[in-house]
C-alpha cells in the first residue's frame, strides 16, 4: 500500500500547488516552443504536420536543419531540467519561486544531467546481459516471455532505487549508488506497486485527451498542454517523494 501513498501524496503535492507548479514551468515550456519555432521556422511546421516518413526524412536532411535541431533538443533538455530541479527544490527545501521568471540552477542542473547520463549508461549495461539471457529462453514461448518480463522488471526496480540519486543532485545533497541502494532496502514491493498506479494514471489521462481531441481538435490541444504539465510534474513528485521517504525519512500519510 506505500506505492499508492506516494502516488497520492505526489499527486496530491501538485493539486494543492497549481500555482507554484505553473510558475515553475508555464514560462520555460513556452519559451521552449518559442526557440523551437525561431529557430527551425516554417521546417517545423511542416515536420509537426506531416506522418509520412519519407517527408521526414527529407526534412531532417535539408542543409543545417539537422544541426539546428540538435541545438533546440539541448536548449529544451536543459530547461526541462531546470523545471524538475526547481520543482524538486519547492518540494523538499521550500524554495518557492520568487516570480514568473524561474531561476536557473546551474550547479544542481549540471549534476542532475550527468547523473541521469549516468543511469541510462548504467540501465544499457543491464539490459545487455538481460537480453541475453531472456533470448535463450525464446525458444519456449510463454517461459520465454515470463523470463524476459521478469528480468526487465527486476532491473526497472534496480535502476528506480538508485534514481534518488537524482532529487538528492537537485538539492545539492547528493548520494552515491550504494548509499541510494542501501536507503531504499525493502522497497521493491512498493516501486512495483508505484509503477503501476503511475502508468495506470499516466494512460487514463492520455486516453481522456485523446477522447476530447476527437470532438474538438482545438479543445484538445488546449486541455493536452495542462495535463501534459500536470502529469510530468506529478512523475517528478513521486520521484521527490520516494526520495523524501526512504532517503530523509519523511512522513507520507
């Protein structure tokens, strides 16, 4: 039952504090779509507006484009970034934010993104041995599949014990992976049962835009970007609060 108490206290850390969450991150979300329309123009229309693969191939190979999409990538990285550290920070530290423009904290921002590097460097290596061993067990259909469920599950469980070594960078606290691990013992039931109301949640209210853009294609992309919002801060609450549970012991009742 601890997984859906921090699915609930994160949820309900981001309903209370609207406000605070669209300060954090209205301004760094328009001006990343500001860049990205500044600096690859009319390409980026007509990447947003076709589905046909080869198009888009064409696109990504006009001269320069390719380069000027690497540049927006990075400038929304690092902005997105900027959000889950202030958010993280407003969360654990109380670090409200002082106006609609939000700071920037370059220190905690760079150690969070090298972290992060860090983890998915870290989740590859896994995954190699894993997906060796699930491959012998394809041979036997319903083994096969069970086998490989279970090994990614076990290291999705891995990787989310260490991830507290993210929200620790934000704050300027940061931890080793073996002092992550260690504070998180005893925590696999309740990563399993986490990922699974986040998912089931994530999906229900994609599913609820995805029926409203049926009727109205314009209401849709209206209602999309608060919950696209609302929904990437919650994820980044339960991380801030699985790490203010196992790591400083907080209360999530």
């Amino acid at each position: 039952m601890k997984g859906w108490l921090i699915f609930r206290h994160s949820f309900l850390m981001v309903w209370r504090n609207w406000f605070q969450a669209v300060q954090i991150g209205l301004i760094p979300v328009a001006l990343i779509l500001a860049v990205a329309f500044l600096v690859l123009r009319g390409s980026a229309l007509e990447l947003m507006a076709t589905s046909d693969p080869e198009q888009m191939g064409q696109l990504l190979l006009q001269p320069g484009f390719s380069g000027k999409l690497l540049v927006v990538w990075l400038f929304a990285v690092l902005t997105m970034l900027s959000v889950i550290v202030n958010w993280h920070r407003f969360v654990l530290l109380e670090e409200y934010p002082q106006s609609w423009i939000p700071s920037f904290h370059f220190g905690p921002v760079l150690g969070y993104l090298g972290r992060s590097i860090m983890l998915v460097i870290i989740g590859l290596l896994l995954a190699i041995p894993v997906g060796l061993v699930a491959a012998l067990f394809m041979a036997i259909p319903v083994v096969g599949v069970v086998v490989m469920l279970g090994l990614y599950l076990l290291v999705a469980v891995a990787m989310y014990r260490v991830i507290v070594i993210l929200p620790a960078a934000a704050i300027g606290k940061p931890i080793g992976l073996s002092e992550a691990f260690q504070a998180t013992e005893d925590s696999t039931a309740d990563i399993l049962v986490l990922m699974l109301v986040s998912f089931g949640v994530n999906i229900l209210f994609q599913l609820v835009v995805w029926a409203i853009s049926l009727i109205s294609a314009t209401l849709g992309f209206a209602v999309s970007f608060p919950v696209s919002l609302g929904l990437a801060l919650v994820n980044v609450s339960v991380l801030t609060t699985f790490y203010g549970h196992y790591v400083e012991g907080r209360s999530i009742d």
